[in-house]
C-alpha cells in the first residue's frame, strides 16, 4: 500500500482510497504514466478538502477476482484492517474509493453495496459490461444522503464503454442524483488509459471533497 499525506492535513481528513495503485502516484509501472494524484491533490484550492490517499496495488492475475468477483472478500479486509489503521493514525472521515476502469467499477461497486461506509466513489471509465452489466441491477432508487459520485467516460473508448456510461448516467439523473449529489463528464476526446485519467483526476477531486455550502450541509 501507498500512501499520501498532503501538506497542511486538516483534522478528520476525508479518505481517498484507490484501486490499481500501481498507476495513480509516479510512472513507474505504469502503462501510460501514472496519474500523478499526489500532485493533483497539493494543488487543491482552498475550497476543497484535500484527502489523504492511500492505494493499493492489484494482484496481477487475481485483479478481476479482488476487484470484482470477490469483491466482498476484498471490502471486508479493507474495513477490518485497513481503515481501522488509519482512523486510528490519522483520523480519518469519509471514505471515498476511485479508480478506473475495472476500479472504477469495483469503486461504484464498494458505495453502492455499502454506502455507510463508503461516503460516494470516483469513478473513471468504468468497465460496466462486467458481468453482462450486473452492475446496473445494484443501482439505488434514491441516492444516499450526501453522496458524491464522479462518473466519467471517452467518447472515443472502444466496444460498449460509452453507451453504457450513458446509460448509467441517465438512471442515475432519473433516480434523483443532482448535481450536487454526480458530475457526469463525457470526454470527447477521452481514450482508454491513464494519461487521459491524470488529465480528468483534478476536476474529479474538486467535486468529491469540494467543502459542503450551508445548503448542503442542511440537506438531509
């Protein structure tokens, strides 16, 4: 496991909790550069939270079976050991899980099954034709209060990327997620790898652990 700590770490930090870690600090074995998301996240304005990061690298050939098949298995081992770690180093508060492509889906996959103890995702590129779409089946009718997804797709990736991407999108907008509650960007230009996910990272980031306006903070 990797982890970040940002300069001038608040108290009660929000948690962003990364899949592939292999890819999302340097480029070192990375396949197109990694996503620099410590960077990204020092860079923050004021008004934005600045999380702690922590990834994790996959396990090679067991990546589809930790981050989707038994998925379970992997969230469980998270909470029990993981983040009761680092609440108890850091003081950590909510958790978000991110990542792309088959982290991404694993990262919508972890709020949805557990919402009260992953408070939204980010999720990039997700691999939704996994499991002939199982995914779609777990969507909530409502979204859970004061949740925070990040969605997005390329236009330009390749099979049913997109327009599952904007299937889901749209369920999502008729199940009541605002604009507060998702950020849905579609890239016209966005192809498969993690030099486009570097390039989207700093917005994603923005709207996640953007700090709540006295609006929000009565919603719910």
């Amino acid at each position: 496991m990797r982890i970040h700590v940002p300069p001038k770490m608040e108290d009660s930090p929000p948690l962003l909790l990364l899949f592939d870690g292999q890819n999302v600090f340097g480029d070192e074995g990375s396949f197109a550069g990694g996503w620099q998301a410590h960077g990204a996240v020092d860079r923050l304005p004021r008004t934005v939270a600045r999380p702690l990061v922590a990834a994790f690298d996959h396990g090679g050939t067991a990546r589809m079976s930790e981050l989707w098949s038994h998925l379970n298995q992997t969230l469980d081992a998270i909470e029990r050991h993981l983040l009761p770690a680092l609440r108890a180093r850091y003081g950590v508060g909510t958790v978000i899980p991110g990542g792309a492509s088959l982290g991404g889906l694993a990262a919508l996959a972890a709020h949805l099954r557990r919402p009260q103890v992953y408070g939204g995702a980010l999720v990039m590129s997700p691999s939704l034709w996994v499991g002939r779409g199982a995914i779609f089946e777990e969507l909530p009718h409502q979204p859970h209060p004061n949740a925070r997804l990040y969605l997005d797709m390329g236009q330009r990736e390749k099979g049913q990327m997109w327009p599952l991407a904007l299937r889901l999108a749209a369920i999502l907008r008729q199940r009541g997620f605002d604009e507060a509650a998702l950020r849905w960007r579609p890239d016209a230009r966005g192809v498969h790898n993690e030099r486009h996910w570097r390039r989207r990272l700093p917005a994603a980031l923005r709207h996640l652990f953007r700090r709540a306006q006295p609006a929000e903070k009565r919603k719910g």
